[in-house]
C-alpha cells in the first residue's frame, strides 16, 4: 500500500519486520583525539587548563564548562593520582558471576575529572581512599589510544 494513500479501516494497515542497517562513527573530538594520541605514543595522561579559572581537566577538553572559553594549554600528568572512591564486582556485566574485581575512581591532585579503572590489588581489603596509584600500560606496539591500552592501576 503506498504511503500516500489514505486508510480508512485500521484493519487495512498491514506492517511487517525487517531491519533497517545502520553504522555509526563515534569521534573523540579535537582534545579527545589528543588524550587519545598521548596515552598511545607517550603512555601518558594529557589534560587541559583554563587560562581564565586555572581548573586544569582530565581527560584534555577544548573547552571550559566554567569559562565557556577554548582551553589552549595542555599538560601531561606526571604524578600519580589517588583512588577518590572504589568498589568491588562479583559478577560481569552481563550478570553472570565472575571476579571479584575492583573498580577505582582514579582522580589527580589539583585535576577535575578522573578514570574509572581497574584495580589491580591482591586483596579488596588492601585498598584504601586516597591511596596513591599508577597505570599498568600495554607495550607501546599495542596501545591503539583506546581506555583498554591501561590494564589497570596499582598502588604507586
Ligand atoms: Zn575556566
């Protein structure tokens, strides 16, 4: 029946199933792509100033959520950063039981923003709020600039 003909009974409307292929490209953006090109090339966290409010950001953005303004200078991070807050899973995501594996909020000294990451800790009991922590990287030949070129972190 053509779309452009009128129904006038509900019971003349017919439908069916199919699917309709669909493709989607996700971009990280200008300042996400250089995160990305950092954690790759260097294996290092790069992030973001405001020359307004001096709020440094990480991951690196382009702009201030504060200011509205283009942040232009970036930074490295060099430091370790701390577990702001943690939790320990037994199961997958798909509910089946699995682990246990902790999971941190890895924040860093005077940075807004922070990675969710795992933990790589013997014993959930040996993690503490504020414990300094550092990533445990993939070789360089293997990091492709994604989140999972971190394995985990570990108390510094
Ligand atoms: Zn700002």
């Amino acid at each position: 029946m053509p779309i452009l003909e009128k129904i006038t009974q509900p019971l003349q409307a017919r439908h069916w199933t199919d699917s309709i292929p669909l493709e989607f490209h996700y971009t990280a953006g200008v300042a996400g792509e250089s995160f990305r090109r950092e954690l790759k090339e260097n294996g290092r966290f790069l992030s973001s100033k405001c020359a307004e409010c001096k709020t440094t950001y990480i991951p690196a953005r382009m702009f201030c959520p504060s200011c509205f303004i283009e942040m232009k200078e970036t930074r490295t991070l060099e430091e370790p950063g701390y577990i702001y807050s943690y939790t320990t899973v037994n199961r997958n995501r798909t509910g089946e039981p699995n682990g246990p594996l902790t999971i941190g909020l890895i924040r860093f000294e005077g940075v807004k923003g922070g990675i969710v990451h795992k933990l790589d800790v013997k014993e959930h009991g040996s993690v503490s709020f504020g414990m300094k922590v550092v990533p445990i990287l993939k070789e360089a030949s293997e990091r492709t600039g994604a989140l999972t070129d971190i394995l985990a972190f570990r108390p510094a």
